[in-house]
C-alpha cells in the first residue's frame, strides 16, 4: 500500500508540473501565475530540518510583478503548515523565509543573497539562466514552450533541506 501512495503521489507530482508546464497559450501574467504553482510545488516536496515545528512556511519575492500571483498560493498548506507570501525589499527581509524566489530583474541580488543565506534552511528558486550552477537550489526554465528545472542537491544539502524522490527524479539536470 505505501509503495502503491509512493507511486501515484510521484504521478501526480508529474502531472501538476506537466499540466502546468505548457504555456504557449499563456499570458505573461499566466506565466507569473504558472512559475508561482511550480514554486507552491517544489515546497511541498522539499523536506526541511524543522518541518514538523513549523507553523507557516514564508515564500517571499522581490518583484512586484509576482504579488498577484504568490497572493493565489496564500492561506494554503503545506503539511500542518500555512502558507504566508511576502513581498520584500532588503536583503536582510530574505533570512526570514523558508522559500525564496530571485527573477532575471532581481539578478544583481543573487550573489549576495547566497552569501547571507549560507548554511540557512531556506529553498532558493530563480529563473535565471546559469544560477543553479553557484547561486539558486532550483532553476526555472523554458524548454520547447513548457518550463522544465534544474535542481542543485548540493546546495540543499548545504543549507541543510532535502527532497522527496519525485524531485530530482523529473528535472532536467541533476547537479550533486
């Protein structure tokens, strides 16, 4: 029975993203909201080292462009624990999250922001190109009309969170 949940909560993990990975047809803004869900997702597969204590899980964003749509994901939950959205605007604000996500604009940001998140519990989420490869956990991209990632698992392991299988077993590169 536990292998039989292991396999559909994989699927069903697969279909989420599948569902939500073609955006030929999408608005820019559906593109914002569509980014926002795959964020929502990666959360709830990532295991983090005070999970069960945990009373609300802080995603939070420097772009004001993503407001709308991190607002869709808020008072959700993510196990026993409240999904909470905040918009930031200092560097500082970033230590306070459990999930972050730096886009393209906020690139000048990255660097620093591994600098202060360093050995933090906290899932960093970018669509820059390149910033798995030093900087971000998870890299959103496009590939052929639909947004695919890359997961970086030795930069979770240093900031001490992990994933469940499904993760890793559907990104596009692996870098361990």
């Amino acid at each position: 029975m536990k292998f039989l949940i292991k396999k559909i909560g994989k699927y069903a993990f697969l279909g989420i993203i599948l569902l939500l990975s073609d955006y030929s047809f999408a608005t820019e803004m559906d593109s914002y909201t569509m980014k926002v869900a795959l964020i929502y997702n990666f959360a709830k597969y990532t295991l983090w080292p005070e999970q069960g204590s945990l009373s609300a899980i802080d995603f939070c964003f420097f772009n004001v462009r993503y407001q709308s749509s991190f607002q869709n994901i808020e008072g959700k939950k993510i196990s026993h624990s409240k999904v909470r959205t905040r918009l930031i605007r200092t560097m500082n604000e970033a230590t306070e999250c459990e999930v972050i996500f730096v886009t393209k604009e906020d690139r000048h940001r990255l660097t620093r922001l591994k600098l202060l998140l360093k050995e933090k519990a906290i899932l960093s989420i970018s669509d820059i190109p390149g910033s798995v490869k030093e900087n971000a956990i998870i890299e959103i991209f496009s590939d052929k009309n639909k947004y695919a990632f890359k997961v970086n698992l030795k930069l979770a392991k240093q900031a001490g969170i992990g994933f469940r299988s499904q993760v890793p077993m559907i990104a596009k590169e692996v870098i361990r």
